[in-house]
C-alpha cells in the first residue's frame, strides 16, 4: 500500500514540476517535446550500449550518418564540437583561428546555411545571419555528435528535421545512476597554451524513481595570443595574433521525467554570455585589431512523448529563445562617435508530432511546426523584421526485413514584414524527399542506399536587411541532392576485430538561385545577389574498427576521406572553376589505444589545396594544411570516486596554415585535463 501511495506520490510530483516548467513556456507559445525512439534509446549512456545501438542504425540508415559518442569524443583532442566535426568526412570547417574565433561548418559544399543544428532534438535557430557557432558548445557536456546528409530518418520527428539539406544532431548528457547512486559530481580544469583556463562543473540528482536533474555550467578564459610566421613579399615575418582573448560563461539545467513506461518529458534551460576580440585578416602589414563582440544567448526549451497505444504515438516540443550581440569598431567612425552595433532576436517555436502503425510493416507521420522570429537594431531606419513560418510535414516508411524505405512532403508557408523599405514577398513551397536502404542477400551484411532531396533555405535577415549588404528582392536558394551508397556493419565476439563498420557513398548537389555577397564601390559596401548556379560531385568513404589484442589492450580507428568537385555553372562563369574553399581531396585518421588505466591517441586532418576567391588563380591559391595530434590520458578502473588525467600536444609539427584567408591558425600547443567523479549513495528510507 505504501509502494503504491508513494508512486502515486512521484506521479502527481512530476506532474507538477512539469507544469511549472511549462506553463510558463506554453504562454509563450511554446509546447513541449519528445525525440524519436532512437534518440531516447540513446540515453543509456554507457559506452557499450551506446555502441551497440549505433551499429545497426549505421547499417540500415537510409541518409549517410556518421556518429561520435561517448569515449570517441573524448579522444579527438577536441576543446568544443566544432573541433569534433573535423573528423566527419564531407565537412568543411570554417575556422577563423583561435579559441574565442567563430567556427562554422559547410556540409558538401552546400553552404553553412543549408546546414541546420539540432540540440537534444530542438533546432539551434540564428534568423540573423543562418550560422550557428559550434565553438560555443563544449564536449564535456556531449555524450553524442551525429551528421545526417539530407535529413534524419524517421516519422516521429518535429517538422524542422525535414527542413535542411544537412543536419548535426548534438545529444547532451542525462543523469544516469549506477550501483545504487543517488547523486553523481564532475569537475574538473583544463589549462594550456594560450593563457587558456578552462574549469567545469556537472551534478546529477535523483529526486525519484521518475525524476532527476541535471546542471552543468563551464568557463573559459584565454588571452589567445600566439605566434604565426607570415611570408610578405621577399620577407618572411614573426609576429603575434593580436586581439584574440576570449572570455565566456555556460550553464545548463535539465529535469528528466519519466511516467510509466510510455511517456517521458524534459525540459532544459540555457545560457551563454561571451566577450571577445576579432582579430583582423593580415594584409598590408597590420596585425593589431581593436573591434570586439558581446554576445548573450538564452532558450529554455520542453519536450513530451507519449505512446498512447501500441500502434500511435505523439510527441510535442517547444522553445522560446532571446539572442543579444553588439559589435564595437573603434575604427569606424560615425556621428554618434564611432560604430557600436546591437542586435536582439527572439524565437518562439511550438512543434506536434503524430505517427501511427498502419500495418507491420508501415508507419505514417504527421509533424506541424510554427516559428516566430523578430528582429531589432540600433541601426538607422532598421527594418525591424518579423517572420513567421509554418511547416508541415506527412511522412511514410516502409520497414521490412531486408527493405527501409521512406518518403516524405515538406510544406512551407513563410510571412514576413517590415517597418521600413518594401517587404519581402510571402512564400509558400511544397518540397519532397525519397529515400530507401536495401540489402539485396539475407546472408551478407551489406546494405545499398540511396535518397533524393529537394530543399531550399530563406534569406537571412542580415542578406535582406543588413544596412551595407541587404537586398530585399532575393529569392530562396534551391538545392537538389542525390546520393548512392553502401553501408555494413558487423560485430565479431572472437578474434582482433570486435566491431567494423564502413560506408561509402557518391553524390550529386545542384543548387540554383544561390544566394552570394559581390563586391561593391568599396570593401565597406557589399550587395546580396542571386547569381551563381553551382554542381557538386562527390564521393567519400569512412571506415571504423575497433578490437581488442589479449586482456587488456583495446584499440579503435577511424579513417574519412572525401573527394569533391564544386564547380559554378552560372552563363559566362569561367568552366571548372572551383568555388571557394572548397577542396578536392580532404581526409582524417585517428587511433587510440587504451592498456588498463592508460590510454594514447593519435589524429591527422588534412584539407587538400583551395582558392580563396571564384576565379582559380595564383593569387586566390590556398596551400594544403596537415595537423598532427597526440593525446596521453589515465584514469583508474571505475570506482564510486575517479580521478582522470590528459595530457594533449595539438599540431605537432608546429604547422603554419591558414583555414580562412589571412586568418593564421595556432602552431604547436598544449593542454593539460584534470577531473574528478564521484558518486554519492541514495538515502535509503524504511518501507513501512
């Protein structure tokens, strides 16, 4: 009787605590939650299982993916995701060097803003300008990265997930309580070259059998100051990157409920304030910069799933987001003193997903999502945007033993309006997608896939109003994906190899209307065109191989290559040219190895040759850039309190490079990781 009253007890409390969290939320115009099944199965979050399931989801996946977790994540040398995603093959980093510079990532030449990024199942907006910085999230905090060519398949998801031509799905840490553990403690510090430090604290609580919550919050601080050699003329030139210090906070709080065994709920909050220096491209010998950037991001978000019945399920999701950024340049003056820019942006969103089980074999989806974007400015006569947007999404698939096929409609409906200037025109587009994984013999773990996409993505606020550049009258940019592969995954219980998984796939991009800055009078003063139409043939493969040599030692490799032909076929474009930054051939490798407590690692990335500007000549030619990476970490057999220790040397070979043009990446640098976990045991009560 008391089992009972006290489960009831828990019920009615994560009711409420649910409620208060909400509420708030839903007056806002923000409902709640839920992630697919393959996401919430990703909570069990020890490396074995997280593993396990990855392994068939790789193989039958009808899109490519490539998945980092757990232990992986924790040997790539990386300080933030944007240092992860180097390792996936058909990215292109866009680094501006430094810790505190702005990282953004081009998914197959597609462009930064075809690429949407999902946190915990819950889109990462920036109306301002489509990029998402992923240097501000830190993989202490990561438990998994996954990249997703077209979308991620499945018919339980928000209407959003359908809405990209690429998507990077990074799942944050939950509480997870071993061997009777009632709370579980991480800090820790890192500290390096730099001036870098870098502390970090997580706690996990239980409350209930039902309940539990979870907060982590970090700092960095760094000067970022380093040396780089510059060849200028006949002079080859010592000097140190200037205004590169950095300075942010992070902290997030979850709660994570479960009801029964057919419902589960979660709600996040977040926050992040920054202050740092912009360093200035090195051209005509100057080296000393003085313009900074603030920025503030703030969301809280909610996610629901319930399964209603063994053949329907629901889901529902929200969010609401406030952005600040202000940007100082002492260096241009205006009547007010000199250029001092602040722009707030605010989001609400509200997602409901439906799928049902028609039959054994085939499921159908229904997703509906609204967003609401504002935008405000300090500037003259800004044009103080408001967008809103409508997606609906019908979803079917198809799974059978040897056969995965999906189909799926993306409606679009977008309003906008402005105080100033002439508005830009409504619009509505209805997009579809196809895709299927076959393997063609029961016997053999290879599986065929293929999927076609039609998408496009808005203009930003900043292409159509930003006061320099804006263009009111531009029209969406289209892309059209193809794309072959085949993929195999396999577990062996004896022998050096344990698990082996390789996919390799060839594709097509064609993207028209694409939306490009041109020069005009002056460098100060760009204008947003649609110019260029662009083709993009690809291919790239990956490899994974983990195993195990006699009782102790294991190992795991990762091999990605990719080969890209991005070529503009715009009438009177000089032919195959290859547009900027893009690479021919690029690739990485990596390899750990862990004997008891102690574990090394080593990774190599490699960008082949590019051209900094459209037309492919000497003066636009970008050299090849390599890194090496070493990384030696202890940390004892698990136990209820564990200390772990890395030590990391990052470009070893002292390599000079640039990502960007005239942004010189770090030489040879160090990093030093403390952390200590410990467990603390639930308070046992007597049952009466």
């Amino acid at each position: 009787m008391f089992n009972r009253h006290r489960q009831m007890t828990i019920r009615k409390l994560s009711w409420y605590l649910f409620i208060y969290f909400f509420v708030p939320t839903c007056q806002l115009g923000v409902p709640a939650l839920a992630q697919s099944d393959s996401l919430n199965q990703a909570r069990q979050l020890q490396e074995i299982q997280v593993r396990e399931r990855l392994l068939p989801e790789l193989k039958r996946s009808s899109v490519p993916v490539q998945v980092l977790s757990g232990q992986q994540l924790q040997r790539l040398h990386s300080l933030s995701v944007a240092d992860a995603v180097r390792f996936f093959s058909g990215v292109q980093l866009k680094d501006y060097g430094g810790i505190g510079g702005l990282k953004t990532i081009n998914v197959r030449s597609l462009g930064s803003s075809q690429v949407n990024v999902f946190y915990d199942g819950i889109q990462l907006g920036n109306m301002q300008n489509g990029q998402v910085d992923l240097g501000r999230f830190s993989l202490d905090n990561m438990e998994a990265i996954s990249l997703f060519n077209g979308q991620k398949p499945g018919v339980l998801l928000p209407a959003k997930a359908y809405a990209s031509a690429a998507s990077v799905y990074m799942e944050s840490r939950v509480p997870v309580f071993d061997n009777g553990a009632g709370a579980n403690y991480r800090a820790g510090v890192r500290a390096g070259s730099y001036g870098l430090f870098n502390p970090f604290f997580a706690t996990e609580q239980k409350i209930g059998r039902q309940l539990a919550a979870r907060i982590s919050t970090e700092l960095t601080n760094a000067g970022g100051h380093y040396t780089f050699r510059r060849r200028i003329g006949s002079t080859d030139t010592a000097a140190v990157r200037q205004n590169t210090d950095i300075w942010s906070f992070r902290a997030e709080a979850g709660l994570y409920g479960k009801i029964e065994e057919k419902q589960d709920w979660q709600v996040k909050a977040y926050h992040y304030r920054s202050e740092r220096g912009l360093p200035r491209a090195i051209v005509t010998n100057r080296f000393e910069a003085r313009q900074r950037q603030w920025d503030e991001n703030t969301f809280i978000q909610a996610k629901f799933r319930e399964k209603i019945s063994d053949k329907m399920s629901l889901a529902l999701a929200g969010k609401y987001s406030h952005d600040r950024l202000k940007y100082v340049d002492p260096e241009i003056t205006t009547d007010a003193g000199f250029l001092n820019n602040e722009f707030t942006s605010q989001e609400i969103y509200a997602s409901a997903t439906a799928s049902y089980l028609i039959c054994s074999f085939f499921e159908m989806g229904l997703s509906a999502d609204y967003l609401h974007n504002r935008m405000q400015a300090n500037l003259y006569r800004f044009p103080f945007p408001t967008r809103q947007t409508l997606l609906g999404a019908a979803v079917g698939r198809i799974k059978m033993p040897r056969l995965i096929g999906e189909i799926n409609l993306l409606a679009t409906a977008v309003d906008e309006h402005v105080r100033y200037y002439q508005q830009a025109t409504d619009f509505r587009k209805l997009t579809p997608s196809v895709s299927f994984n076959w393997q063609p013999l029961a016997v053999l773990p290879v599986h065929i896939r293929a999927f076609y996409k039609e998408i496009f993505r808005m203009p930003t606020f900043n292409d159509l109003y930003y006061t320099f550049s804006g263009n009111s009258f531009l029209r969406p940019e289209y892309a059209h994906q193809f794309d072959l592969g085949m993929t195999t995954a396999n577990n062996f219980k004896n022998g050096l190899v344990r698990t082996l998984d390789a996919q390799a796939d060839v594709y097509f991009n064609k993207i028209t209307d694409k939306i490009v800055a041109v020069p005009g009078q002056n460098l100060f003063r760009w204008s947003m065109t649609n110019l260029d139409q662009v083709e993009i043939r690809g291919a790239e493969a990956n490899v994974r191989l983990s195993g195990q040599v006699g009782n102790r030692l294991g190992y795991a490799l990762l091999f990605a290559y990719t080969y890209q032909e991005a070529i503009e076929t715009t009438a009177g474009a000089e032919p195959r040219q290859q547009i900027p930054y893009i690479p021919r051939h690029s690739g990485s490798f990596t390899v750990s190895a862990d004997y008891g407590p102690a574990g090394l690692s080593y990774s190599f990335v490699y960008t082949g040759e590019r051209y900094a500007q459209k037309a492919n000549i000497r003066s636009n030619y970008l050299q090849p850039w390599y890194t090496h990476d070493l990384s030696l970490h202890f940390q004892p057999a698990p136990k209820a309190r564990q200390l772990s220790l890395t030590l990391e040397v990052n470009n070893l070979l002292n390599q000079q490079y640039d990502v960007i043009k005239n942004f010189p990446m770090p030489g040879r640098n160090y990093r030093i990781g403390l952390s200590w976990q410990f467990q603390k045991q639930e308070r046992k009560t007597h049952e009466i």
